[in-house]
C-alpha cells in the first residue's frame, strides 16, 4: 500500500518542528523536507547573540543533528528550492528539475531581509542578516576600531548593535522613526532602548532617513543622510525588516494578504495546505483578528497545531505572541500585542531607571493588552492570565510592585 507523502517546504524552525510535531502525534507516512538553505534547520535567534559574540557555534544551534533526520525518516532535500505548486495536481517542482507529489503540503517558507532600493546597495561591505552565512559574513567585520553604520532600529539592527560593541566596534544607526522599535513597542518603551544604546556609546540618530550609501572605489564608505549629514562606517548594515516568502503561495493562488491566509486551525484556503511560522496570517480565536508575528515563538509552537490539522484533528492555536531580546545588560520578554494606535497609555511597575520593570500597555478600558518584563523573570505565566482575563485593571495598583498581579 501506498504511504501518504507529507511534503514541508522550508527549512527554518517552523519547518523541523513540523517534522517533529508529524513523527511525535505518530503519523507513519513519508515525510519530506524541502530547505533551502545548505545547512540543517537551525534557530536564527543566537545568530544576533552568542553567535555574533563569539560564544556559540552552528552546532550549538542546529535544531536536530543529521542523525535524528535519519533515525525519523525524515527526507530532508538541503540547498532544493521548490519554485512552483500546482495544487490542482498536488505536484511541487523543485529547482532540480524534479518533481514531488503530495497528500498534504505545510509551507513554512519564512521571510527574508527586506533589501530596499537604497543607492550604493550594491557596494562591497553592506550586508543584511537573516541567515548564519549572513552572519558569519557580517561577523568578520566587526573588530575593534571598526566602524559600522546600522540602517534601521528594529531588533536585529539593535541587537547586532549591542554585540558591535561589545567587540569595539564603532556603531552608528539612522532610524526614521521617533525611537528604536517604535512600531513594535511604541515611542515610551522605544526610548529606554534608546537611552540604552547611547549610554553604550551608539551614535543614534532618529527621525533620519537615508538617502544613499556613500561608495569609494566600489567599498562602502557611510551613510549619506537626507538632511545631508553623513555617517562615516566601513560596514553598513541594512536592517529595515523582513518580508514574507509568501510568493510560492501567491502564484498558487491562495489566498494571501501581507501573509498566506490561515484559519484558527492553521489551514490555507486550500484544505489538504497549511502554513505556519512568519508567513502565517492566522485568525486568533482569543484577540479576534489576523496575527502574522515574525518571532521565534510563533515558529516553535505553531507546528504542533498544524501538524494536528493535517492529520486530521485541527485544534485552534490561540497562544498570545511572545518575543524576546538581549541586549548589553538587557533581557526582555513581551508577550500580547500593542501597537501605537492600539493602545492608549503604557504603566510601569518597578525601577524603570534600574532596568528592571514590567511595562503594560492598557487599551481604552484599562484592559492590559500586552506585558513586557525588563530583568525580572518568571512572570510570563501572571502576564498572560491578566491579559487572557481581559479584565479591566486598576492602574495605580498595577503600578504598585506590592501587590500580587492577580490582585490587580
Ligand atoms: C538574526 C535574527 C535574530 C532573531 N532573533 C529573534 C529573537 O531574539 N526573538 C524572537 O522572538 N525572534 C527572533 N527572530 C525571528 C525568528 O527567528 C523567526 O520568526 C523564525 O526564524 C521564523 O521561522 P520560520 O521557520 O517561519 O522561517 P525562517 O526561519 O525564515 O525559515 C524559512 C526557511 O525556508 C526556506 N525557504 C524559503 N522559501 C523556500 C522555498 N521555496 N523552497 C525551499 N525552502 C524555502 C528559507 O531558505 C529558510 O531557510 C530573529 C530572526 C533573525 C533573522
């Protein structure tokens, strides 16, 4: 009898928990694995921490080590893209001219660096950061006494910041926004970040947009601003965010927006198609509207969910997103979600000065929306209680390190 063919495009971390999720809720059948990249799945997360601190290695964060792909009859395709999907024949062409077909599909393809059409892109020395090659590249650069410029404040852009100069590099970073991170936490949190970095000795410079990368001789010299300023560097990083390979999907013709569509369940507007991971834009049944969250948790616990959907018994994935970050002396994790806009006024519980505080961001009806723990560790469990009870919050009380955050 024929087994049925489970087909995983991407190699990310989505993409080996899927395998995983597969083999540990007992599915028997065939699994394939198409990745892209020439190494094993691996989490990016340490490439912007140990990593580029000289602390870890690859095999330190390789998911599973080549034997446990064989010891589970995972086929795993590395350096194999899979060009196209025709669904109406449930086939995947990959890149080496074969050809796959399958019962059921997960795509988790993620994202990649967005690489705007900034003038001097093309010259030796600007990089981008999204896979180790990427970092390994960039990594050579950063000794001491070199100067690298950093287009962007988003996470990557910070923590490789942090890391730089941790090494004596000189770093500089043009943001176009009022403060780092300001989408993803707002200008009040955005600006402890920001006060961090220059204490760091960051040359950060806000509400600036580039407007070229200044070249010599074909090396990357700067930063050319549009106020006309420049940033002198012999690095440049360009780390302005990442967009979602959701093309594959697209020309498939699923439905797709900023991501590929999933329901609850994880599953595409193809029944036998599920996506997981940063390309998900998945209806949450508790915040009651699409998420796609570009973070490391969403890839780790989605695949558990979806591997339910394609073997048959789907269960909603209703995990609040949660991230995390380090950087310097800085360890912080945020679960919820609050955006400017959403939100309409952020308290703070602790010695904000000290580095060590929780930050909420309450919506209109003191609803706490989102929690962020700054060096003060073991409260994910009581963040996630106060913003699943959806209950409203005395704010005097929440600021009050004195009382229990049930009590609230
Ligand atoms: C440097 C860095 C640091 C990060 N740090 C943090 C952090 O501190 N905290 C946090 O919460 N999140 C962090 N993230 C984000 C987190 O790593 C991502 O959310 C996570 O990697 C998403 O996993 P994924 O499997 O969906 O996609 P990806 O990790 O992007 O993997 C997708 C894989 O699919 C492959 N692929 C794409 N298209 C095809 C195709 N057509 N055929 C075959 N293969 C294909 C790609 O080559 C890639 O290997 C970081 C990301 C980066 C880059």
């Amino acid at each position: 009898m024929n087994q049925p063919v489970f087909a995983i495009v991407g190699g990310g971390l989505a993409a080996a928990k899927l395998a995983e999720a597969l083999r540990d809720q007992q599915f028997d059948g065939t699994v394939v694995m198409i990745a892209g990249e020439s190494h094993l799945p691996y989490d990016r997360p340490p490439l912007t921490k140990g990593y580029l601190a000289g602390k870890k290695q690859l095999s330190d964060f390789t998911l599973n080590p080549e034997q446990w792909y064989a010891d589970n009859s995972i086929d795993v395709r590395l350096n194999t893209k899979v060009t196209s999907l025709d669904r109406a024949n449930k086939t995947l062409t990959l890149d080496d001219g074969s050809t796959l077909t399958y019962d059921k599909l997960a795509l988790a393809t993620g994202s990649r660096s967005k690489r705007p059409p900034i003038p001097g892109s093309d010259a030796e020395g600007v990089f981008y950061l999204r896979t180790y090659d990427d970092a390994s590249a960039l990594s050579e650069r950063l000794t001491d006494g070199a100067r690298l410029a950093i287009v962007g404040a988003g996470w990557i852009g910070l923590e490789v910041a942090a890391q730089a100069r941790s090494r004596g590099t000189e770093v500089a970073i043009v943001e176009g926004a009022q403060t780092p991170l300001y989408a993803a936490l707002g200008p009040e949190l955005g600006q402890v970040f920001a006060d961090l970095h220059i204490a760091k000795g960051v040359d950060l410079r806000t509400n600036a947009s580039v407007e070229a990368i200044t070249v010599d001789g074909g090396k990357a010299t700067g930063l050319r601003l549009a106020d006309g300023s420049t940033v002198e560097a012999d690095t440049v990083l360009v780390a302005v965010g990442a967009a979602p390979n959701i093309e594959l999907a697209r020309d498939a013709g699923l439905d797709v927006d900023g991501g590929v569509l999933v329901d609850e369940n994880l599953v595409t507007s193809d029944a036998d198609i599920v996506a997981v991971g940063d390309i998900a834009d998945a209806w949450h049944p508790v915040l009651n509207r699409r998420v796609r969250v570009e973070h490391w948790a969403n890839a780790l616990n989605q695949p558990a969910t979806a591997a339910k959907a394609m073997l048959g018994k789907p269960e909603p994935y209703a995990r609040q997103p949660y991230f995390y970050t380090d950087q310097y002396e800085l360890g912080m994790e945020y679960l919820g979600l609050a955006e400017p806009g959403n939100y309409s006024r952020v308290v703070i519980r602790g010695d904000l000065e000290a580095l060590e505080f929780v930050a909420f961001w309450l919506d209109s009806d003191s609803r706490v929306v989102a929690g962020m723990n700054v060096n003060i560790w073991d409260l994910t469990d009581d963040i996630k209680a106060l913003i699943n009870s959806g209950r409203t919050v005395d704010s005097a009380a929440l600021a009050d390190s004195t009382i229990a955050l049930s009590d609230v």
